[in-house]
C-alpha cells in the first residue's frame, strides 16, 4: 500500500512539474526549442544617419519591397546621446550609453588634454573594451562565427577576443563610393556568409550621414543619396540569392541615429560659450565642445558651481546640468567617463566655445526624444514576418532580438526580446492555431494532474480508513489484553 502511494505521488509531481515548465515557457514567452543553434545566419546592417522619415520624399522601389517581404518600423528610438560610436555599440551590447562606457566618438583624457578624433578612437582598444562584450564575442563564445566589416568598434578587441573576420575601414575613406559598397556586399555574402560559414556579420555604411551633414537633411544632395541607399538595398538581396542564401539568411538594416538641418545664418542667436557673461574658460581643466550640440566640461577645482552659475540660464537654447542632476531619461550619467558638467543645445543649435567653427548643415547629438534623430529600421528573412508594420521601440532592443536570432544567450542587457517578438514569423505561427493547441495540451495536463490528485486523495482516504480500522482493532485487542495485564504482572513479578 505504502509503495503504491510513494508512486503515485512521485507520479503526480512528475506531471505537476510538467506542467510548470509548460507554464513557464508560455509565460516568459520563450522558444518552445530553447537555445538550439540557429539554422539561419544573421546580417545587421547599419546606414548611418538614415533618418527614419529619409524614405517619405524619395521613391525607395527596394526599401519598398523589403518592407513588403518582412518588417517595417515607424521608426526606432536611439540611446542619448545620438552620436556614432556610442549609438553603434549600443546596437552590439543591448545596453544603454552610460552602462557600456563608450560615451563620445572621441577619446580624451582630462589630465593631458589629449583628444582623438572618432577614426583614430577606433583604434583605442580601452575605450571599447571597458566591461561590456558586443555580440561578436558572445556569439562565437556560443559556437558561431562572426565577422565585421567597417561597423564601429570593429578594430578593438574585448577581453582579448575580437570577431573571426574583419574588414577595419580605411583611413580617409570614400564614403559614398557605390562601386565599393558592391564589392563590400558581395564580399560578405561570398566569401564570409558562404566561404567561410560565418553565422553573424555586422557590416557599415557611413552615408546618409556625411552628406546629411554636408548638405543638410533637407538637400537634393541627401535626396540622391537615399536613393543610392535603396540601390545598394536592392544589391544587398539580389547578393544573398545569387549566393544561395535568400531562405537562411535573416537581414536587419537600421542606422545610429538620424539627423537636424542647424539653424544659423543670422536666423538664430547662436550659442558661444565665450560669450556668455561670467564665464571663462579660465575655470576649467578641461573641456570638450565645438562638437554639435552636447557638451561636456571639468572645472577647475572649487569652480564647479561658479561655472555653472555662469552658464545655467546664459543662453535661452542651452541647457546645463551638473552630471547627477540629468534627466534620468536620457541614461547619460551614470559613468566615470563622464564629466561633471553636461551642456544639452535645444534641437537645432549647436554649442560654439570661442567663434563658430562648425559648418555642417545638418547635425545629430540631440534628444533622442527629438524626431530628427530617430532612425529607421527594416527586417527582412525566414524569421520574420512579412508585410508588417510596427510601432517604435528603442535600439537597445535590437540586441536581445539578434541573440534570439542567433539562438544564443545574451549577456546582460538594457533590452528586451518583448519589445521585438511580435516581429517574429515564429510569433505569427504560435497565433491562433498554435496558442490552441498550447491551450488545449494545458487542458490536457491539467485533466492528467486533476486525475491523479483523485487517485491519491482516493488512496490516501481508503489508506486512511484502512489504518482507522487497524487503530480500532489494534485498540479492542490492547483493551483486552490490559484486562489480563495485572495477572500476568502479578506472574512476572
Ligand atoms: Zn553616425
């Protein structure tokens, strides 16, 4: 009796165990297979500076058709602040700037006054390699290949590990050189997606930005170059089929931020830090502006407030913030790296320091609640779904959704595959057959569990009774035994 009822309880925690690990899968959402290695390869493609909107007043035939073959978003939101290289590896580590360390596109330090331009920071390993792995590393740490051609933080190495293959972009690069950006394309979908069998490519494209900056948002110069954009969208899938890898190879095509016509020309009373009254850059130790619209600045010792005095309320168009009293939202504070005194420029106007040396029509580096710097983002391959439009979500997301991609686990992260997996043809096909069937297995574990709880219950009563009934019996006999007690006592003693 005993041994049956160990079994059946064993049984029912069997079953009840189950089911939890059903419940838990449905309710956390992930993959029914779990973490299996992914039969399809993944290509995230970064055009930088492509506004979200940049496809609204040109004709986009490939853009177009990509969209109607996978996924579209309204636009997605980048991390604060929209500038290259922190936006880049936000996109590679899934976490906010000041969580990942590579705040600026350029590396400083305060104590030598040194600074080195964005080209020259990619080649500064510590600035890159300071604690958060891109997924290169973690992929191929999880059994993939990855490779990188151009994308920013491409040349550093993480932990003393760098991307399988990589293409580190020229110094003084052409940009814009349609006939490269075939060569490049064809590269990775030859020789690295299908020579060398690599799983991950992460691959860059430094326009629209240089001619948004040039020209302006607004110019027929970036007109043309979106139109260029969309050619090379159309050689970027007409690449994949004729190496054979249309129906295994998932696609992601994004940008770092987008991009702000800047207002000057006597139409505006431009920000000059110099000109402020009260201020001098006498106070400081070191300073890092004439670099768009945010600026950072050290103070000399017991002139922190004296500079932020000066500055709080010296422009109308310029906002200052000593480092802890940022706007939480904006996720820029919380790193050693940066200084304690942050300058933010309203949208459209950049920070000068002595003269306005900065010529650029078109500027980024603002808000990232500023819709000029929202990029844009398609998808497109066997793991999405196809002619869908979605709503907004930030960047960090972009991070999870590839490790789900890659069927790798991410590291820790600012993001969320919820953000993306509506995205997902896997989440198409779980609705609404599939969350039937789910249902109805559930019902049927349920009924299982339902049942053997009646057996046992049933067991465990008639075990009971079974018991009463020898406690009974075991009492008469006791009983009548203790009658006879005192004589056999009285015999003993
Ligand atoms: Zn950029």
């Amino acid at each position: 009796m005993r041994s049956l009822l160990t079994l059946l309880i064993g049984q029912t925690m069997l079953w009840t165990g189950c089911l939890c690990l059903l419940m838990a899968s449905l309710g956390s959402g992930a993959p029914l297979g779990g973490a299996k290695k992914s039969p399809n390869k993944l290509l995230l493609i970064s055009f930088d500076g492509f506004r979200w909107d940049y496809d609204r007043d040109v004709d986009t035939p490939n853009l177009d058709a990509m969209a109607a073959d996978g996924v579209k978003a309204a636009y997605v939101t980048p991390p604060f602040i929209t500038i290259t290289s922190p936006t880049h590896f936000t996109l590679l580590t899934g976490k906010y700037i000041e969580n990942h360390g590579v705040i600026h596109n350029m590396w400083f330090n305060t104590s030598s006054q040194e600074k080195k331009p964005y080209y020259m920071t990619q080649f500064v390993n510590e600035w890159w390699d300071n604690g958060s792995l891109p997924i290169w590393i973690t992929a191929q740490r999880q059994g993939r290949k990855a490779g990188s051609l151009h994308f920013p933080g491409t040349a550093s190495s993480y932990q003393g590990e760098r991307a399988l293959v990589t293409d580190v972009e020229p110094r003084f690069y052409n940009y814009a050189n349609e006939t490269a950006w075939r060569e490049n394309v064809d590269k990775v979908m030859g020789a690295w997606f299908g020579g060398q069998d690599l799983d991950f490519v992460s691959m860059y494209f430094g326009e629209p930005d240089s001619t948004g900056h040039k020209h302006g948002p607004d110019s027929p110069e970036r007109r043309a170059m979106v139109r260029q954009v969309d050619r090379t969208v159309g050689y970027i899938r007409e690449s994949a089929r004729r190496h054979g890898l249309a129906d295994r190879l998932n696609v992601i095509i994004t940008a770092d931020h987008g991009m702000r016509s800047v207002l000057r020309d006597g139409l505006v009373d431009e920000i000059i830090l110099s000109k402020i009254p009260g201020f001098s850059f006498k106070d400081l130790s070191f300073h890092l502006v004439d670099f768009g619209p945010v600026g950072m600045l050290l103070p000399k010792e017991g002139k922190l407030e004296t500079v932020y005095n000066a500055l709080k309320g010296g422009h109308p168009n310029l906002h200052v913030y000593k480092k802890e009293e940022m706007p939480s939202r904006l996720r820029y504070s919380n790193n050693p790296r940066i200084l304690p005194l942050l300058l933010i420029a309203d949208p459209g106007y950049v920070i000068n320091g002595f003269a306005t040396l900065q010529f650029n029509k078109g500027e980024h580096g603002f808000d990232n609640e500023d819709m000029d710097m929202k990029p844009f983002f398609r998808a497109v391959g066997p793991s999405f779904r196809r002619n869908l439009e979605v709503g907004p979500f930030e960047t960090v997301n972009v991070y999870p959704l590839m490790c789900h991609l890659l069927g790798i686990q991410p590291e820790p992260n600012d993001g969320s595959l919820d953000a993306t997996r509506h995205l997902l043809a896997s989440y198409e096909a779980r609705t609404p057959e599939d969350h039937r069937e789910i249902m109805s297995s559930v019902s049927t574990g349920l009924a299982a569990v339902a049942g053997f709880l009646v057996v046992v219950f049933l067991a465990v009563t008639s075990h009971a009774a079974c018991q009463k009934r020898k406690a009974q019996k075991s009492m008469q006999y006791k009983m009548h035994s203790e009658e006879k007690e005192p004589d056999t006592k009285q015999t003993t003693m």
